[in-house]
C-alpha cells in the first residue's frame, strides 16, 4: 500500500537560496526539454522519449555548469514531467477531446522538485537533502513504511517535504458487529445520515468571503511591480491557505470518524462537474467539497476494514424509502410527504436511507456475480 507524509521543513537562509536555486534550474531543464522536443517533431518528425532526453542531460551541463548544482535525478525527473504531459496530451486527443498543448513553465511556475530514488536520507528532525544539504523537518509523526521517493514543495513562501511511502498492511475483513450507513451530501446540512444525524455545513468559503474580497481589492489596486503589490497578493494566498487549511482538516476528521464506526459507507455517485454549471449554485457546491470527502473516506477505508461503495444517485431524493413511490419535489421542499403510505420526514434523511439500500443491494449482487464465477470444482467443495 502506498501512502504520502507531508512535513514542514525550516531551511536556514543558504539553504532556502540552494532550494530556490534548485527551483529555477529545473524549470530551466523542463523548459529546454519541451522545446527541443517539439522541435524535433516540427522539424523532422522524430518522437524524443525520455530516455533520449536523458542523454542530452551531460551535453546541457557541460554546457551550462549551473546544472551541476542540482541532484543529477532531480534533473531526470524533471524531464520524465514533460513525457508526462505529452503522454497525457496524446491521451485526450485519442479520445476526441481538445487538449491544450504542452505548456513552457513562467517563472513563479514551478514549484517542486524530486528525488525520486536517492539522494535524501531521513533523520529523527530533520532531512538530508543531496546539494541541499541536513534541513530541519517538522517530523509530527513517525514515517510507518518504506520512504520510496521525496518530493519538496514550495506553496505560499513555505516549504514541505513530501515522502512517498510503500508499506504492508493486512487489510481487515470487515467487523460485522459494526452498522452500515447511507450518506446523503447537501449545501444546507453538509452530509445527512439515514440514522437521522446531521454533519452541518462548515462553509469555509462563505465566511472568508468578505475578507478574500477585501484582500483582492487592494491587489487590484496596487500597481504591478511594487512591493505594494507583492505584500497584497501574499495576503490573498494567505486567506486561500487558510480556507484550505480549515476544508482539509474537516474532511480528514470527518472521514476518519465515519471509517472507525461504520462497516459499509455508501455515498451518491454524483456528477459534481455538471451539478457546478448551475451558475446560482456553483459557489456553495465547490466549497462543500463532497468529492474530496468521498476520495478521503475511500483510501482510508482500506485499511479499516470499511467498505465504500457508490451508488446511481437517481430518484433518491424522490423515491419513498418505505414504499417506493417516486414523490416530485422541488428544490426547496425540505420535508418528504408521501401521499401513498402517508410517511412524513426530513428530505435529506429519506434519501439517506434510500442510498443506504441501494448499497446494501449493490454489495448483494457483487457476492452473487462472485459466487456465480466459481469454477465447478469449488462450488462442489463449498
């Protein structure tokens, strides 16, 4: 299994200029890759793979001695970027989409580096970084695994190392004395559970807004080049920092309360791409983050022997989860009325219970085709 630490790191002031230094030089290399690759295509229609593009790596050094100041695979792996986003391109054009072409990295635009196999050694406070040299780390808890690779990244004037780990884990079974749960997702309660519990929504952006549009206000105003203007959009990256911050940390409590309680989570497949076009809605839908709540719970499920399974979303909010019957509601009738069987409850929590059956169905008929691709032999023996 495969898991990323992020830790802070405090460079001192020689070593945040290596790491800057580190910065401007890769995007130097990932820039002059992408050109020489697409020369060569326009000119002689010739595809560069990566490793051919490795090669060229002692011929730019001697070239420009600089480079020699970077780890040699750091500089590797910022060329495997751009096979990566030729690979990626080519990707969207075979099925029909309209990419946008490779783009040259401006400066201020490149904002990580890696040390994908050696080069680093990780100690009790702190990292040893090739080039770079011992940078303290904020170490908040012990590293379970194998570190395979480290990626160090600059966001908002801050450093983290993030290290890639590969470790063993047995996956549990499953507790079956432990409940499974249907979640309802929504703007006026975050989530609603079919057990009737209500997770209210935190709407980190909606309370920042005033303050972000203050800050962004005085960014407009400054004038382009000034120290004025570098201070105010610091303030800006500051506030979407903290929005983040605050969205990340909720998430992360969350999903892990649900794991710990529940043995099976069954969650609306929703399309929140399309549900975002709705320009009244669109806001709130992207600062409730369902999306991030159902990718969080999923991994962290897997070693908590909690299953999460993803359900057709329609008719939920209108079907009867005592009769079946399809009720029409609009948008504000917050109170499911069902005329046949006359039951009378909240919307949200109707349509949690009907998610929830939808995924116990789901599981039922996975055991089945499971049970069914049995070969002869094993049936015979079970």
């Amino acid at each position: 299994m495969h898991k990323v630490y992020r830790f802070r790191l405090e460079p001192t002031k020689p070593q945040l200029k290596r790491m800057e230094r580190t910065l401007e030089l890769c995007r130097n290399v990932y820039n002059k890759t992408l050109a020489y690759r697409r020369d060569k295509w326009q000119n002689e229609h010739v595809h560069v793979s990566k490793y051919e593009s490795h090669d060229l790596l002692p011929q730019w050094k001697r070239e420009q001695p600089e480079l020699k100041e970077v780890f040699s695979q750091t500089l590797q792996e910022a060329q495997e970027r751009v096979d990566l986003a030729f690979k990626h391109f080519f990707r969207r054009v075979r099925n029909g989409e309209n990419p946008g072409y490779p783009r040259f990295k401006g400066k201020g635009w490149y904002d990580s580096f890696c040390y994908p196999q050696m080069g680093f050694k990780i100690n009790d406070d702190s990292i040893y970084l090739s080039k770079i040299g011992v940078v303290y780390m904020v170490k908040h808890r012990p590293i379970m695994g194998e570190v395979k690779r480290v990626y160090v990244r600059r966001k908002n004037e801050k450093w983290y190392a993030c290290l890639a780990v590969e470790y063993d884990e047995k996956k549990m079974d499953g507790q079956p004395d432990r409940p499974s749960i249907g979640i309802d997702m929504g703007l006026e309660s975050f989530a609603t559970l079919s057990n009737g519990e209500k997770i209210p929504n935190p709407r980190f952006f909606r309370e920042e807004e005033k303050a972000l549009a203050k800050a962004q206000r005085k960014l407009s105003k400054a004038e382009k080049g000034t120290p004025e203007r570098a201070r105010a959009r610091k303030v800006v990256a500051r506030i979407h920092e903290r929005i983040g911050n605050r969205r990340h940390d909720f998430i992360h409590q969350l999903s892990h309360r649900l794991v710990n309680r529940f043995g099976l989570i069954a969650f609306e497949d929703l399309n929140i791409k399309s549900m975002a076009r709705n320009h009244c809605l669109a806001k709130s839908i992207s600062d409730a983050a369902w999306r991030m709540l159902i990718n969080t719970t999923k991994y962290k499920a897997e070693s908590a022997g909690t299953r999460v399974v993803l359900v057709n979303p329609a008719n939920t909010s209108k079907m009867c989860s005592r009769c079946g019957t399809l009720v029409e509601k609009e948008l504000g009738d917050r109170v499911h009325k069902c005329p046949c069987c006359g039951l009378v409850m909240d919307r949200d929590e109707n349509a949690a219970i009907n998610i929830l059956r939808l995924g116990l169905q789901s599981v039922a008929r996975k055991k089945s085709e499971e049970a069914h691709e049995l070969q002869p032999w094993e049936q015979s023996r079970d």
